[in-house]
C-alpha cells in the first residue's frame, strides 16, 4: 500500500458514459495483482471528500500504466473523465487481496456482469500469461452495453448474455455457466451482488451435479486451512469480488463490510474485494 | 472445448463507440466550452498535487513548542502536540501504519470500543455528501478484552498515546471498560463517546440530558485515574449546561462534537440509502456547527476543548484554536488525505514560526468575546 501520483496518459470512452483511462503509475504496475483496487483521490473543488475505490482494470509493468475502468454514475466519477492527459491523480494503493488462481487450474472461468468486467479483467492477462485458458461470460442489459470484444486478448472464449436478446444469449449470464461449469477448474466473478449469489449457489451444488468427488486428503480430516486464507480460497471453486461503499479502503472505518459465515461482518477493503464464495452469507442480506 | 471460438460483438457497436468517442473528447477540448470548467480543473489539480505543500514545509521549526497537556489537573497527558486523529477514521492505528508516520501524531483515538463484540449496523454504512459524509458503522468492535489483547502491546510500543475511545449502553457498560482498561499499559487515556447517532440503545441519550452525561462521568471518574475526555453531541439544543455537568462531574477535556444525525435517499429513491437509515454527518460540511459548539463550551467551562469536526487544512485548526480549543482531532478527511494530520504538525509549527512565535499558545482564544455574554444565549430559541 502506498500514496502515489499517477500521471494520465489516455483517457477513452470505450461505451456509453464507459470510460478506460491509462495511468503511468510504474508502483502500482508493478506491484499489483488482479482483484485488487486503488483509491482514486477525485478534485474536491465542489466538496467531494472521498476518494473512490477501483479495479486495477489492466496493469503493465513493462511500461509501468495501469488502468482503471470505470461508469459515470455521479461527480466524482464525472470529473475524472474531464481529467486530461499529463495531469496526475493521487492513487492510494494496491489496496484488498488478489484473486487466488490454484497453481494446477488449466480452465478458468470468469463471470462479469456488466461494469464487474473491471473486476476480473486483470486475471485474463495474468491467467493467459500463466497459459490457462480462459472463458468469459458477460452478462448486460442490451448490446449496447457490452465490453467489446477487441479490448480482450485473442486467447479469451468470450460469450455474451444480455436481458433483452440484443446480443447473445437471452436472458441472464447465470444461464450459460451450466455449459461451461463442467469444464472449468475454478471460476471468478464480479458483478451485481444477485448474480454473485446465484452463482454461489450454483457453485455449492456443482459437486453434486456433475458427480465428482471430493479432491484432497484420501482420509480427510488433517490440516484445514482457516478460513479465508490464501491456500482456502485457492481450493475454492468460485470466487467474487465484491464492491461496497468505501470510505477509508484500509480497514479502519469498517464502512464496507459484508456479512460472512462466521457471523463476523468482512470487510471488503481488507479480507475483500476478492472472497471465497463461501465465505459470504448470501441470504444475510448485507 | 477443442476449438476456441468466439464470440465477437457486432462490429457495429465497436464502431460506433469509437466514433462517438472523438466528438466527447474535442468537446471537453473546444472553445465553444467556457473557462468555467478549465479553471475548475485547474483548482481541482492543486490537492491532488499535495506534495508540493508537503516539500515546502518539509523542515519544521524545531523551536516551536507544540505540546499540550489535555489533563492539566492531574498532568497526565501530555501531547507532543495538539493534532490528534479522531474516533473511527483510524481504527487502531496500524491500519494506516504503511502510509502514516503515526508516532508524529499527537495522539491517536482508537475506534470506540464497547464490552462485548459488536458486529454493527447492515451496509451500506457509508455514503458521500456534500461536503461531508454520513457513517453508520453502529459502533462495529471485537470488544473490550479482544482490543487490549490485540492492540495494547502495540500502542505501548509507540511513543504517541493512544486515548481509547468507550461507548456503552449503560453506565454500569461504561464502568466495566473502564475498569479494564486502567492500568494497562500502552492507554494513554479514555474518551468517552457518550454521544453516538448510529446506536438504538444508549450511546446518545447520555449526551442530550445534563443530568445524564454528570452521571456517567462521574462514574467513570470514580472507577478509574485514567486522563478523561469526554465527547459532545451536537445534536442537543443547547450544550453549555451539558459542558458544565461534565466538567464538574471531573473529565479531564472535553471534545467537541461528535457527527450530526442525518439521512441519505437510496438512487432509486425509494428507501433512505444507509442500511440503519440514520446516520452520523461528518466533514467539511459540519464546520461551522462545531465551532459554534467549540466557541460556546470553551466559553463556559475552565478544562480543556478538543475540538473536532470538519478540518481539512490548517486554517481550520487556527480557527477552532481561536474559538478556544487547545486541541484538535482530524476525522473524515484523513480517508481523502492520510498525510494531513502530519502534515499539519509540520504546518502549525512553520506558522508559528512565521509569527515569531515559540508555542501555538498565544493562537487559542483570540476570537472568543472578553466576557460571556448575550450572543451565546440568543438563538436558542429557534434552534432544533
């Protein structure tokens, strides 16, 4: 974690009110991993006051720019995308805990709702890189919507749902996860908190559904890892990013917090975004 | 799964936005735009380029004497010096430990912190306004015991105090905590959140009746020798008597205020946005409201004000220290800037430099009237 200027380099609108900015920010390029967010310091010049949390969309170490994608939903957001080239953000970063990829995972797939392609898109990068081969399901309201395909690699299998049958399969992305949750080795997801839900629980049931056994200790018990650990997550088939309203990001104000299994509140700045699916209580509510 | 095939968007909709985007782009750019949004920018690059402030007052005076005893009667709290960082937006202290040289601080207010675990209200709990934010963490802590066994050893390390921060339902609560925490080393002090917004039971009702607040005082007084602050609503109608129960139930300082209760409306507009509804406003957006309470209390009680609520630069530490605070605490703005309670040590010392001064002492008081008089009492009436 560290406070750092990031000097825009580009700045595009890539969908409506969708916009990709490139930051030269050679700390954060480097040091970064996919799942994880910076905290954006936006002009107070009309009282904004918090900075705003979000995915490292891409990150390029080589030539130190990461980027950020992001919707304009409100000021903040807006005054970034007025920002021009050569002037600087203050980033505080990286902030949470990073996707956990099992070193043996041949197939991933990665679930994106709408602006939650933010959220994994850094993991197609780095899961191409560590040559697995990726599926993208992206689910959004129209064509109009959707992440085009040619800001993905090449390598990427990329299929489309939206609600109104503009693109794509009809209907929602949850749909088309039954062709593919066969094949996969571990799955992650961003998006609307509903999707996330119906994907854990289509997660929990996967077992039992395509009737394959338990892997891991021949006579169970023996070492567990606690949970939320790194090496537990791993083992974990589906795994969310979360999003919250933040306010500190570094786990003092405890303002952005989801309800896990424990029955501890977790908060997403910190044990967060990234969380086993598991972890979360779904029907909590919170 | 042999063959990767894919599925591409209608290049119609690639092109599209791609041609969109060339007019936005010579749109922000063109003439036909008024200066209005440039110098707007311009404006808005100056914060986010704070280092620049930061290297201009990068050597501080060592002459300026900045400390401050926040416990004069018993002398037991001395501060290096008088900014502090207030209740909630620090956690523990290490939460911010990679950015912030904490052991700068003046002292640190931890979380509040109750006698059994609390898991707090459901989200959202926080939400950006104008000039402000609304909380409604609903006092979320592990509980007396777990905090001590977890952070003291910490805080005993470091050489800036930390004033624990306390809130209960009861005073019997009150008591019980404070009890446990006397003695344990590493507590420079306690503070005494008697005014919480976001609690259903306890928390404010001590702080909005005069009676009420002397009792859980001096109580807590009685159980421990602990330096005591204790922490101010504003969300009463008039303050001063509640000042003067405190002072004279025996705290050490008073800090003032605590955030206001209010409300956000979800985007949808069709439910309030926080998960507990009410929330606390803190921020720039509640300045004004805490220097009218600084002003009044400091005016009315001899112990010492700490003031907090809204500061975001050093003009506004100078202001609440000539409404008569001898102290301050930085909240909300510390989760926008995590440097700037240091770096306000640094700009408080250069500023007194700059007015010959050796300590900020002679800047505390200097707005409040030479006598108390009728413009404190007037305007009661017609406040909520």
């Amino acid at each position: 974690m560290r406070l750092v200027p990031a000097e825009l380099v580009e700045s595009r609108q890539i969908l409506p009110g969708q916009w990709i900015q490139s930051f030269h920010a050679p700390a954060l390029a480097s040091g970064s991993r996919a799942g994880q967010f910076v905290h954006v310091r936006t002009g107070d010049y009309s009282g904004l006051l918090l900075r705003r949390p979000l995915s490292i969309n891409t990150a390029d170490p080589a030539t130190g720019v990461i980027t950020i994608h992001f919707r304009t939903v409100g000021r903040g957001t807006d005054w970034l995308t007025r920002l021009r080239p050569g002037e600087t953000l203050d980033m505080l970063g990286p902030l949470g805990r990073p996707f956990e990829v099992d070193p043996r995972s041949r197939h991933l797939l990665l679930v994106a709702g709408g602006l939650g392609i933010a959220g994994v898109r850094m993991l197609i990068d780095e899961a191409i890189r560590d040559g697995r081969q990726v599926v993208v399901l992206f689910g959004a309201a129209s064509a109009r919507d959707v992440y085009p395909s040619s800001l993905l690699p090449d390598e990427v299998e990329y299929a489309v749902a939206t609600d109104d049958g503009s693109l794509g399969h009809a209907g929602l992305v949850t749909e088309l996860v039954a062709d593919y949750e066969a094949w996969a080795d571990q799955a992650f997801a961003c998006g609307p908190k509903p999707m996330l839900a119906a994907l854990a629980t289509l997660a929990a049931g996967r077992r039992e559904r395509l009737g394959v056994a338990k892997l891991g200790r021949k006579r169970g018990g023996g070492r567990r890892d606690p949970v939320g650990s790194p090496a537990a997550r791993r083992k974990s088939f589906l795994q969310v990013a979360l999003e919250q309203n933040m306010g500190c990001a570094v786990g003092a104000c405890l303002g952005c917090v989801v309800m896990g299994v424990t029955g501890q509140p977790q908060r997403v700045c910190r044990e967060g975004p990234v969380f086993a699916a598991e972890e979360i209580a779904w029907e909590a509510g919170w | 799964m042999k063959a990767k095939k894919r599925v591409v968007t209608s290049g119609a909709s690639a092109s599209a936005s791609r041609t969109r985007r060339r007019p936005t782009v010579r749109r922000v750019t063109s003439a036909i735009v008024p200066a209005r949004p440039v110098a707007k920018r311009e404006r808005a690059a100056s914060p986010a380029g704070g280092s620049t402030v930061e290297s201009v007052v990068a050597q501080p005076p060592a002459s300026v004497d900045l400390s401050v005893d926040l416990a004069p009667r018993r002398g037991g709290l001395r501060l290096a010096n008088p900014i502090l960082v207030a209740s909630g937006t620090f956690g523990y202290g290490i939460e911010y430990g990679e950015v912030v040289d904490v052991e700068r601080l003046g002292a640190i207010c931890c979380k509040g912190t109750t006698l059994k675990p609390r898991i707090g209200n459901p989200p959202p709990r926080v939400t950006e306004t104008p000039a402000g934010m609304l909380n409604s963490i609903g006092l979320q802590n592990p509980g007396i015991d777990a905090v001590l066994e977890k952070y003291a050893p910490l805080w005993q390390r470091w050489s800036v105090p930390v004033i624990v921060n306390v809130a209960g339902e009861s005073i019997a609560d009150y008591v019980e905590v404070v009890r446990r925490l006397d003695g344990v080393p590493g507590v420079a002090g306690v503070e005494l959140n008697i005014s919480c917004p976001n609690v259903g039971k306890g928390g404010l009702q001590f702080a909005i009746d005069a009676e009420a607040a002397g009792a859980v005082t001096a109580a807590v007084r009685r159980a421990t020798g602990l330096p005591l602050l204790v922490k101010l609503s504003p969300n009463v109608a008039d303050v001063r008597p509640i000042a003067r129960a405190i002072e004279a139930a025996g705290a050490d300082a008073i800090s003032a205020i605590n955030t206001l209760s209010g409300i956000a409306v979800a985007r949808d507009r069709t439910r309030p946005l926080l998960g507990n509804v009410f929330g606390g406003l803190s921020g720039p957006a509640i300045k004004p409201v805490a220097l009218r309470i600084v002003y009044e209390v400091s005016q009315v009680v001899d112990i010492p004000v700490v003031a907090i609520g809204g500061i975001v630069e050093l003009g506004d530490v100078l202001d609440f220290l000539a409404v008569g605070a001898v102290a301050v605490q930085v909240g909300t703005a510390i989760f926008a800037d995590p440097t700037l309670p240091v770096r306000l040590v640094d700009e408080l010392a250069v500023e007194c430099a700059r007015r010959d001064l050796d300590s900020y002492r002679p800047l505390i008081g200097t707005a409040l009237p030479r006598k108390p008089g009728p413009p404190s009492v007037k305007g009661v009436e017609y406040r909520p």
